[in-house]
C-alpha cells in the first residue's frame, strides 16, 4: 500500500456513522493517508459542528484499516502563528502516539508528523517565521513538536513568502484547473522546479470534477466537468508528470463542491440534487483511485533506480 497517496476529508458529528463506510473505501483505494480537516476544540466552520471530538474514533478506525491520518488546520477566527503553536502542541500531546498518526520520512531520515495549513497565506510570511524558522521567537523547530509543515499555494508570488516563512513544502488543493496559479496543471512544473531549487516539497492535488454551485450561485464559470472519469486522469497524469513525493487528492467527501470520490447513487432533496456517477458503477472513483496509487507506487519506484 502506498503511504504517499493523500485524501482530504470531512467528517462531523451528526454524521459519525459515516467513519464505518469511510474505513473500507479509503482501503479499497489504497489511499495511505487520511487528512482530515480540523478545528480546534469548540471551533467549526459556519456551516458545521465542532469534531474534535470524533479525532479518536477516526484514528482507531482507520488504524483497523491500516490508514493513517494528518490534520489540516483550518482557518479559524483568530488563527495566527501562535495559535497554531498551540494547536500543535495540543494534536501532538493527544494524538501523537497513535498508532494511525501519519509521520512522513525526511530526506534526513526522521519521522516527523505532517501538517497542511490551509489558507496559510492570510497570515504574514514573518509571523509563520517566528514559528516555522529555527530562529523564531516561538519556534517548533529542533524541539519536540518539531514536524512538516505544508503551506498553500493561490497565487504565485505565494512561492516565496512560503520560502521565506519557515514552511517545509506547498500544496495547490484546490480541485478546479485553472482557479488559481497554483491549482493550474500547467504551471506545476514550474512550481516543481522552484521547490527542488529550494529543498521544499511540492504536493499537487488533484481531484475529480468541481462543481459548487449549490452553495456558490455565482460561480458556474469554475465548474469542471467530470467527463467519465477523465478529468481525474488528466490531472493524476499532470501531477506523476512533475515526480512529486505524495499527491494530494480533493477530497473524499467534499459534496458540496462535488470533489468526491466515495461512492455515490441518485438521490435527490427537496434543496439539493446529488450528482451520481452513473452510468457508471458507485465506486467508480474509488477504483480509478486505486489503479492510480497503483501506478504512482510503481512509478516512484522507477524514479529512485
């Protein structure tokens, strides 16, 4: 199984039966690991519940499976290079010894855990540096908590301040080619290359379709076809392009911008109409997944000869 195959996921309270069914799906996908979105404890979007809470139910399902999970810090009220301090001392004092908590090995051989920091660029490149450089007022580094620390990447000139703050790597997220700079596969090489320059790790993510105009009326104008499954292997293709370390892939259960891969049937609501895959079978993402982790594994191997 490869372990550097990535998958964002949601999961609230009100749907903790869904942990049952998310357990076999991301088995079958050979997908490594899990990364979950997070909030702090007490702390939700404006739309959800806080989950917390559901962080140990989560790590014991998946270690059944094999699975590891990673967190991926969300943008609070409030959120800044301080708090994130603290955010990370607490993940790692409550999570961190479990047996499914994802710890990636460097290229200096150490396992350390891995975060993403989602919408980090809403907080200057000098503060993250207080944090994420050795000299930093606060630093994490060479201390207990020291860990992989992956920034995202919108816009270009995002490149350097990730650089310049202390961050390990960067990720695009975003699922829609050409939302952003860093979302658009044709600049990936490029990004790859001022990554390799630098000594970051560069995580394209790719995912299957977008789709959210349920919630955002406004903007059919980044809507992307799934077209049969192959604007999924176009942007899985574009990311083993460039021989990145992990992909990343948005998402397993982002239904309200129509990112996922788990499976679906017809249903309809009174407010919302699901997309299914038909006339394809329900897990027909979920297998286009795992022949994918297949080949990257395959191909990583390639690389290192």
């Amino acid at each position: 199984m490869t372990r550097n195959i990535s998958c964002t996921a949601n999961v609230w309270e009100e749907e903790k039966f869904r942990i049952k069914t998310l357990r076999p799906a991301l088995l079958h996908v050979t997908a490594g690991v899990l990364v979950l979105s997070w909030y702090p404890p007490g702390l939700a979007d404006d739309n959800g519940e806080p989950s917390d809470s559901l962080v140990p139910f989560i790590l014991d399902a998946a270690h059944r499976y094999a699975i590891k999970v990673a967190f991926h810090i969300q943008p609070y009220k409030g959120r800044d290079d301080h708090t994130v301090h603290e955010n990370i001392k607490y993940i790692m004092d409550k999570y961190g010894s479990h047996a499914a908590f994802y710890k990636y090995k460097t290229s200096t051989g150490r396992s350390l855990p891995l975060f993403y920091i989602y919408d980090s660029y809403l907080t200057p490149a000098e503060s993250w540096a207080n944090l994420l450089t050795p000299s930093g007022s606060h630093s994490l580094r060479n201390t207990a908590y020291d860990a992989v620390f992956i920034a995202l990447l919108v816009e270009e000139g995002h490149k350097h301040d990730i650089l310049s703050a202390g961050y390990d790597g960067m990720y695009t997220y975003f699922a829609s080619n050409g939302f952003s700079f860093g979302s658009s596969h044709q600049n990936w090489k490029a990004i790859k290359t001022f990554c390799d320059s630098n000594n970051l790790m560069f995580i394209p993510s790719v995912g299957p379709g977008y789709i959210d105009t349920s919630i955002r009326p406004w903007n059919n104008h980044n809507t992307r076809n799934r077209v049969n499954g192959k604007y999924y292997e176009t942007a899985l293709q574009a990311a083993l392009m460039v021989r990145p370390e992990i992909v990343s892939i948005t998402s397993f259960n982002e239904w309200h911008e129509g990112t996922q891969i788990e499976k679906a049937v017809p249903k309809k609501t009174l407010t919302r109409l699901y997309l299914d895959y038909l006339p394809h079978q329900p897990n027909m993402y979920l297998e286009l997944t795992r022949r994918w982790a297949e080949h990257f594994s395959k191909e990583k191997e390639q690389w290192l000869m």
